[in-house]
C-alpha cells in the first residue's frame, strides 16, 4: 500500500480536461500527493505529464474509472482504498451535458448518472478513507444552473420526456442538495462538504455533441472565463484556512452565495438522498 504522511492526498475526477485539469494543476502546485481518476488513459497520461513539467510534482497516480458505469466507480473506489492510506481532499468535478437522451448499462440516464449519482456513490465509497483522515475536505462542483431548476422524482430518469437544459440543472441542483444533506451527515466527523460555481467556462463539456448546443457554445466562448479562472474556486475550498470547518455551504469566485431556494428545501434533499441511495443500491448508509 501506498503511504502518505505529508503531502496530503487529493482526489480530482475528470481531471484530464478543463476545470478539473486546471483544479488538479492547481493542489498539485501545492506539493499534494494527486490522483486523477479519469476514464480515457491516453488524455490523462498526456495531461499529467503536462502538469508534472509545469508544477515539478511527479507523485502524481491515475486511477482508471467511467462514471456512468457503478461497476467502475466501486471497482475504482476499491483500487483507492487498497493504494492510498489516506484521502485528504476529493473533488467531484467530472460531469457531461447531453442534448440527446442516454441511458447507461445500468439503465440511468447519463446526465444523472454521471453528473448527480456519480458524485454520491463515490463520495459514499472513500467516506470511510475520508473520516480517518480528518479534517478533510469534499469538494463538489455544482452550477447556478441549478437556479431555474427542480428535482423532478417522477421523471428521475427522463422517459417521460428528456430536455437536455432540464436534466442538466436538474443534476446540478441534486450536487447542492446533496452537498447540505451530506454536510448534515457529517457533523461531528472532520470531514466538510461544500459546493461551488465555477462560472460560465471554456470548457470541454459543451464540445462533445457535435450539436447546435455546442456550435453556440463555440461561438460564445471567447466571453467565457477561462478553465483556470473556473478552477480557482474549487482549489480555495480543497486548500484554504479560511474556510476550515465550513461546510454545507455553496461558493462562487471564493466566496459564499446564497443558492436557489429549492437547492435550500431540507425535505427534498432527504428525499432525493434516499431515492439516490436505493439508485446506487448497496451503501453504508450515512445516519444523521
């Protein structure tokens, strides 16, 4: 097993692209132990070597893994565990936007899967490495996308009807609901959770489709902030003093903002807690 005193070991997914390369670049600089658990191997060696040169931090670790796909995220989850002794920071950062309606091989809708779910069963799995670690910290980027959204629980998985604006604020809505209901959870442990808008970003997640969504996004994208500038956020809330022991709360440009009020709905967030747990299916569940 590996071990890890000092440097502490942070945790970034998706972090071979965009906000999370940027995100990853940024705690490397700062000495940490990374792990880059991304799903294309090629894109992340490519960017860990870019980020090795740039920051002189070679203790640099990918872990393989598809966030659609929950055989992966456990077996990933697994692969931590038996590798690391510690996990300081994780930062849920990867995330898609579809326009056409998906579903995983476990039979979810991928925006969901990925973008909400995705965050829930891996936050659940390295909750036990999180705790001996404490203080520790998580990270999840969320979006004020989330403002002109709801939690539709009758249409979770988007049969009834798949909008891709709909489903992906919704997703982005379920990460600040489960942001307050995980930091509830974890009074007590060590362990913070908190939330964050990285703003508008150049980022990779809108060129996928190959669609009018992306062709817009193309053309706007010189007003948009850069992936470094959407960063900045996530690593003040992995690193910062000032917001030790803060936690439950949503972020933007480094400092708290006050969400969407349905992302403030404590009854909602319990309720897609557990809907999100029996999606997930076999966790420890996290008592209050």
């Amino acid at each position: 097993m590996e071990t890890s005193q000092a440097p502490p070991v942070h945790l970034v997914t998706g972090a071979n692209a965009g906000i999370g390369k940027e995100t990853a670049r940024g705690l490397a600089a700062t000495g940490a132990t990374m792990i880059f658990l991304c799903r294309s191997e090629e894109r992340a060696r490519a960017a860990m070597d870019e980020i090795a040169a740039d920051t002189g931090n070679d203790d640099l670790h990918l872990v393989l893994c598809d966030l659609s796909r929950q055989a992966e995220i456990r077996a990933a989850a697994e692969e931590i565990t038996e590798r690391f002794d510690r996990l300081d920071v994780l930062v849920n950062n990867a995330g898609v936007y579809l326009t056409d309606f998906v579903l995983t091989v476990d039979q979810l809708e991928k925006t969901w899967a990925v973008n909400h779910l995705g965050y829930f069963l891996l936050t659940h799995l390295l909750l036990d490495l999180l705790k001996a670690s404490a203080p520790a910290r998580i990270v999840n980027v969320a979006s004020d996308a989330h403002r002109d959204a709801s939690i539709n629980f009758d249409n979770l998985n988007g049969e009834q009807g798949y909008n891709w604006y709909n489903a992906y604020g919704q997703s982005k809505l379920a990460n600040i609901l489960f942001t307050r209901e995980l930091a509830r959870r974890l009074e007590g442990t060590g362990v913070t959770a908190n939330a964050m808008h990285p703003g508008v970003v150049a980022s990779e997640i809108w060129n996928r489709n190959g669609d009018w969504v992306s062709w817009v996004v193309r053309l706007f994208t010189p007003f948009f902030r850069s992936p470094e500038k959407g960063a900045e956020t996530a690593v003040y809330l992995a690193t910062s003093p000032e917001v030790a022991g803060v936690s439950g709360r949503y972020f933007k440009d480094c400092r708290e903002k006050r969400p969407a009020k349905a992302a403030q709905d404590e009854t909602v967030a319990q309720r897609l807690w557990e809907v999100s747990a029996a999606q997930v299916g076999d966790v420890t569940p996290l008592t209050p």
